[in-house]
C-alpha cells in the first residue's frame, strides 16, 4: 500500500527530512499536499521534486508567484485556510503536522478529526489542546503518531503495555548548549549561542527552547496527553549524547531503553511507515564506534522552564496553553533581539501568574486563553 501524505511545514527541518523518507521510500509513500509559510523558493524546488496535488503558502502574493513559476499546475491556496485544506485534503490519508508553534493546532485537531493518521512533530498543538486533540482522535477513528524522537520511542517501547505495569516515562535531554554553564553565564547568554545546539539540527525557536529546557517541558507534558500519565510518572534525565531517546521504568524496577542515532528521520520514518520497520535513508546504529554515555538530573534553578511546565501539567486545564504562549512571544522577542536569555523564563513565569487557567472546555476557549497569554506576554516583554 502507498500512503498518500501531506506535509505541513514541509520547508522546516522536519518537512525537509520528511521528504527525505519519502524520496528513500517511492513505493510506499507518496506526496500529495505540501503547505509551507515564508520559504517560498524551498517550497518551489520541494514542488518540482514531488509534484504535490495542492500546495498551501503564507500569502496571496506568494501564491501568485508560485503559480508563475512552476512547470505543473498543481491547485495553490493560501494563509491558515490553505494550511487547513492540504490538512483535510480527501486524497492523503497521512499527515505529518510539522509546523512550528501553537498556529498548527486548529489543522493538527481538524485531521485527527477527520480520520486521518496524523504523526505530529508540531508538539505545540499537543501541549495547547491536549484533551481536545484526544477527543478529536477518539471521534475521527483514525491514529496519532508522535515524531518527536522521546515519544516515538516510547511509543515502540510501551507497545502492548499494560499501564498498571509501569511506574514511569523518562524523557532523555541533551541539555542544550548550557547545560555545564554556571547560572551567571547562563543569565547572560546570547542568541548565537543559544542557537549554537551540541547535538541536534533543528529549526530556530526549538533550538532555544531546547537551550531553557523548555522543549523538554513542552515533552513532558506531551507525554501526559500522548500516554495518559500523569506529572508524578513521568520524569526527565539529561544525557547529553543524544543517543537513548527514552526509557520506561516497570513496576518490577528494571528499564527499558530505545537507542539509535540521533537522526530526525528515523522517527519520521517509524510514524509513516508504521508498524513496519524497513532499511531506510539512515545507516544501522554503529557499535563499533567507541563512545561514552552518561546521565545526570536536570538542575532546576538553572533551567526553571522545566519546573515551570511540571507545574503547569499539575495545574491541568488551560495552564499549559498559557505556558506555551507566553514561551512563544518570549522565544521570538529573544530571536528578534528584544529580550535577553533569562526574560524568557520571567515573561513566562510572569504571565502564567497573571493569567488564570480554568478547566479545557473546547477549541474557541483554549484559543482564547492562548491569546489572552499572548497578549500579557508581549505587553511584559515590550515594557
Ligand atoms: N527540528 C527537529 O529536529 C524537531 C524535533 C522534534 C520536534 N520538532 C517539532 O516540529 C515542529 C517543527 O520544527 P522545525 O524545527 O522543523 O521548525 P522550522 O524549521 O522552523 O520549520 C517550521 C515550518 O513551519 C512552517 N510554518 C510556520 N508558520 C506557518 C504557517 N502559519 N503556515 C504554514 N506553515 C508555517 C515553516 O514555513 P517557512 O519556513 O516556509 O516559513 C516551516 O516549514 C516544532 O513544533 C518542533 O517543536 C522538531
């Protein structure tokens, strides 16, 4: 069977590595949406190469250049509708929701909903809309993969599990590029080298967020929603290889732990292939090569974002919108030059103190609460 995937994001670091799974696999894969934001020549060359039905970009004007510049016609739309149609488009049966931030979460719950198997890197519209994104799943019928490499690997080592046989999830963390800084140097980071990741080659924003330990966070509380556990199950070791991506502790003790390269395709390429496991464009684990593996626990006073989304899991409801928001405007000012490194943490804590979190109702509501955080978090980081 060749699944038909559209890819929303495809111009990222996941679309671009997801399309490398699909160029290694033209039997079984194939591309039939391809939505994008601002890259709009990226996009050109990835329509060229694959020849998507639809194609969804930022703006009107980009539609009309695109137009202009393919050898095919494929339809073109635009904006968050464009997003939401090559989302539903009747002939792909697979998506990988990979945009970045809480924009992709209308589009990640609208093809859950309709049925689809949706693998979701875009971690935020788990963390925003947790509960909604469970209901949406149970009412479509269809399958949510997690491509995150942590739960993807927890989901191959849960396979057949009994809750009650668990006693926890543990998420592994690089511990970004500050991990052995002293908190003074930490304060007064800046963006070159918050970009500057040990071991992983990701988009901007994650890139930071990985830098605070916040990603871990955003993981954390995307294990609760993926695997129904709750904050006291779930835990978080640094180990800065990058090597084990998760382990699950059993109620008998023992562990079992997921290892392979760190390389974002291969768990890509388990979510759309899934259950199958085929070679595919990244080599065998090498265990010839001689290498160290260590693990630490993570410092909170350095990192307090980590702290910041347990308690936020705790809180339940709208909390981890309101994180997650603030997080965003924080990140983008920091990105943009108008915050320093530590203000990340304060915006959030500040606005997750500010704005109160009731109990998750439906999608309108959690879309309010994510712009009421909005809201507060850039009037703090503008004062
Ligand atoms: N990178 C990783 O290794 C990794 C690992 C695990 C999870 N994730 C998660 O995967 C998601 C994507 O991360 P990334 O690193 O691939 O980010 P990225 O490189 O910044 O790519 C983001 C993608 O989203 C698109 N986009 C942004 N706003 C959009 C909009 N309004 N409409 C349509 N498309 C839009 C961008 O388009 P343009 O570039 O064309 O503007 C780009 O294709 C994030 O949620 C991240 O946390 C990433």
């Amino acid at each position: 069977m060749t699944r038909k995937v559209a890819i929303l994001g495809s111009t990222g670091s996941i679309g671009c590595s997801a399309l490398e799974v699909v160029r290694a696999h033209p039997d079984r894969l194939a591309v039939v949406a391809l939505a994008a934001g601002r890259n709009r020549d990226r996009l050109r060359e990835q329509c060229e190469a694959f020849r998507p039905r639809l194609v969804s970009v930022a703006t009107d004007e980009d539609a009309i250049w695109l137009k202009g510049q393919l050898s095919f016609q494929p339809e073109i739309v635009f904006g968050a509708e464009g997003l939401m149609a090559c989302a539903l488009h009747g002939d792909a049966d697979t998506v990988l929701a990979a945009v970045v931030g809480a924009i992709g979460l209308p589009s990640t719950e609208a093809a859950l909903r309709a049925g689809k198997r949706v693998c979701v890197a875009n971690k935020e519209s788990l963390v925003v809309g947790g509960a909604l994104m469970r209901r949406a799943l149970e009412a479509g019928g269809g399958e949510l993969l997690p491509v995150d490499s942590e739960h993807a690997a927890l989901h191959q080592l849960l396979a057949g599990r009994a809750t009650a046989d668990i006693a926890e999830l543990r998420l592994t963390a690089s511990g970004g590029p500050f991990r052995d800084w002293p908190l003074e140097k930490i304060r007064a980071a800046t963006k070159s080298e918050a970009l500057n990741h040990p071991t992983w080659k990701m988009g901007p924003k994650i890139t930071i967020d990985s830098a605070t330990l916040m990603n871990k966070g955003l993981e954390v509380i995307e294990a609760s929603v993926l695997f129904g556990l709750g904050a006291d199950r779930i835990a978080v070791t640094v180990h800065p290889q990058s090597q084990v991506h998760a382990m699950v502790g059993f109620a008998d003790g023992t562990y079992q732990l997921q290892v392979c390269a760190n390389d974002m395709k291969l768990p890509i390429q388990y979510c759309l292939l899934h259950p199958d496991k085929v070679p595919g464009p990244v080599p065998p684990y090498d265990w010839e090569a001689s290498r160290a593996w260590t693990f630490e626990a993570p410092d909170l006073a350095r990192f307090p974002l980590l702290g910041l989304a347990f308690d936020a899991l705790r809180a339940g409801g709208t909390a981890p919108a309101i994180l997650n928001a603030a997080n965003e405007v924080a990140v983008a000012f920091f990105l943009e030059g108008r915050l320093g490194f530590w203000d990340i943490q304060a915006c959030v804590r500040e606005t997750l103190n500010a704005v109160p979190s009731e109990p998750m109702l439906d999608l309108p509501q959690v879309l309010d609460a994510d712009r009421r955080a909005r809201a507060f978090a850039e009037t703090w980081a503008s004062a």
